[in-house]
C-alpha cells in the first residue's frame, strides 16, 4: 500500500523563457546570486512539506552547472541544515555520485548527519551521468567499465565502514589502512568514528538498467524507478522481484522500490497539460541528450533503441505512457490506486518537480494535492 508520498527537486533555480521555443539550455547562464537561490527554495518547499504531512524531499547531487538546473553540490550538508529548519520531514541524497567521493569520507559524512539530525538523512548513491562534472573530479564516465568497476569498490568499502566495527579492504582503487607505522604498531584494521547509529543503513539507488538492478536488488538495496513509462516500470518491478529471490531475498512486487512521477493538478485533464506543458518541455530539452526519455513503444522496446522514438517526448506521450498525472484528484487518485493494486508491495510515491514550474506555483501544487489526494491512502 502506499503511504509515504515525496517529493524529488533536483535543484533548478527559477527558470525563464522556458518551453520548446524557449532559451536553449546550453546557452543560460546565471550569476552567483540567482544560482544561490535554490538553497533556499529547497527549505521554503520542505518547510511546506513538513507542515502537509510529506515524507521525504529528495534532492540531487550536481556540480558546475551555471545553467541552472540542478545546483546542489553536497547533500549530505544540504540535509542536514534543513532538518534543523524542519520538524518531521526525512531527506533523501538522490543520489551521492559516488565515484566523485572518497568512499570513507561520505562514510563519515553520512554517520554524523544520521546522528545529529536523529535519522533524518536517508543514503542514495549513483555511478553519474554527466562526463563534465565526474571527469573533472577525477574519476571515469566515458569508460562506462571503468565507472562501474571503481563504483562497485567503493560500495564495497563504504558498506564496510558503515557496518563493521573494525574494518579493512585491499583492492585496485583503495588500500584502508595502508601498511604503515602507528604509534608503534602496523595498522591491520580501522574504525569508521563515528559510525551511524541506525543501521543497517538504508541505501538507495536509481535503476537505470539491467546490470544495475542486479546488483542492488540482490545486496538490499532499494531501487529508485523516475518517470519511467507503464511498461518499463512493470519490466523493472518484475526484475528486481525475481533477482531478489534469487539471492534469498522474498518480496512482494514493488517491495524496496520508490514509483517517481510527474504531476500537475488541474480541474481537467486538458488545463493541466496546457499548464505543465512548458515545464515537461524544459526538463525534457536538458535531460533527453543524457538519454532520460524511459518509455516504450508499442513494441515493447524503450525509446533509443533500434526502431524506437529517439527524440523529446510530448506531454500527452508521458500522459499516455503514465509517466505524468495531470489532471483533477478524482483522475490522480484513480491512476495511483490503478498502480496500487499492481504492485502490493509498493509503499512509496515520489512526486518530480518538474524544472519549469516556479516554486510557488508548486508549494500550491503540493497544498492541493496534500489536501486532495493524500487522505485517499491515509490507513
């Protein structure tokens, strides 16, 4: 059932000139100020959050991006000042770009802000998808094996620190401790201090492919799935399912997934789309190029690949694929219970903040569908 409904803002700043014929991404550029901005906007809409009863704001992890869509640079530390500006609102790293961290200082980073804020930072890791910000740091995105392989080590090691009292790892990329002199002895063994008090510690990463949900469905960790079509989030859910089973894990479908839509309230179905529609253009004229269109054709085959769509979606096509709910609460309430009974053991709905849409105008958004749409599920 689900019962814990969120909210992902990924860190634009107050666009203009937005919408298909709008200024071209690559071309927007804004000063230190307006860029600034975001931070506060992530504490204006989690302090709505918390007073409507939400349960988690996911933020995203980005650097260097003067064009102004995605600007927050650390989440841990983000989080960790708006839990002192909040009361009950968890908030969720989507996602910790692990290949640009030293493992055992997110590690360290993560166990202080689990204890100060009592539990309210929730861990999510990523591989990246943008060459300019991981290359820059120093670590592999065009060599996707490489990527993935100092990816996997670091999981290794940061799982360790979380976890074990006394810990040590030898490997390709990282050698804790290294064999040296202390104090008169040769280090064999560290002690992540502090360590986070609740665990094990709840990680979540996104489910971009197949490798990718192997991986984490058979280690326990859960699986964000964002505005994926109808058909490749049923192809997901199954997936995850069944290569949990197969490592020993038993879960109902949907079970350790977050469903992540987008949205928009309107008295019909027509005024939401014609209201939305600049926004879903913005997001969609920076995010296609990294390949962010997950949809499937009639066929069944996701969009890029051979004989499938290979360009910016429509509106109505992500309306039509289920991967945008536009409309009035009765249409809302309807499409969520539809997803509901298909997946028993989903609990989790995550609402995307499209990049477009002024903050005030979605604090609104949020008030009518707190008002409308929640109590539908409350148990």
């Amino acid at each position: 059932m689900i019962t814990k409904f969120s909210v992902l803002y990924v860190g634009q700043i107050e666009l203009d000139n937005i919408g298909l014929g709008g200024t071209p991404p690559d071309e927007r550029r804004y000063p230190n100020e307006r860029l600034a901005e975001a931070l506060f906007t992530a504490r204006d809409v989690a302090q709505t959050m918390d007073d409507l009863g939400f349960y988690c704001l996911w933020t995203a992890e980005h650097h260097f991006q003067r064009e102004g869509y995605e600007v927050f640079p650390n989440l841990i530390l983000l989080s960790t000042w708006l839990a002192t500006q909040t009361k009950r609102l968890k908030f969720g790293c989507a996602f910790n770009i692990l290949p640009m961290w030293h493992p055992l200082r997110l590690a360290e980073d993560y166990a202080v802000a689990d204890i100060v804020t009592g539990g309210r930072v929730i861990m999510g890791v990523g591989r990246g998808y943008h060459t300019r910000e991981v290359e820059t740091f120093g670590a592999p995105m065009l060599d996707a094996v490489a990527n993935r392989e100092l990816f996997e080590e670091q999981m290794e090691v940061l799982v360790k620190a979380l976890h074990e009292e006394a810990f040590s790892h030898h490997g390709k990329h990282y050698d804790i401790p290294p064999p040296v002199a202390y104090r008169g002895y040769e280090l064999r063994e560290i002690t992540l201090v502090p360590r986070p008090m609740r665990r094990p510690v709840e990680i979540w990463q996104p489910i971009a492919s197949g490798k990718t949900l192997d991986y984490i469905a058979t280690r326990g960790i859960k699986g964000m799935v964002t505005l994926n079509g109808e058909l490749i989030f049923d192809q997901i859910a199954h997936a995850y399912r069944d290569a949990a089973g197969r490592a020993g894990r038993r879960l109902e479908l949907g079970e350790d997934l977050c469903w992540g839509v987008g949205l928009y309230l309107a008295p019909t179905e027509e005024e939401a789309i014609r209201r939305l529609e600049p926004a879903h253009d913005e997001r969609y004229k920076w995010f296609a190029p990294f390949g962010f269109v997950r949809y499937a054709d009639a066929q069944g085959r996701p969009w890029g690949t051979p004989g499938a769509p290979a360009r910016i979606p429509t509106l109505r096509e992500g309306v039509a694929q289920r991967a945008w709910l536009c409309g009035p609460p009765a249409l809302v309430i309807e499409a969520i219970k539809h997803v509901e009974a298909r997946y028993p053991g989903l609990d989790q709905m995550m609402v995307h903040w499209a990049e477009g849409i002024p903050p005030a105008e979605f604090k609104e958004q949020l008030r009518w569908f707190a008002r409308d749409v929640m109590p539908a599920f409350r148990r």
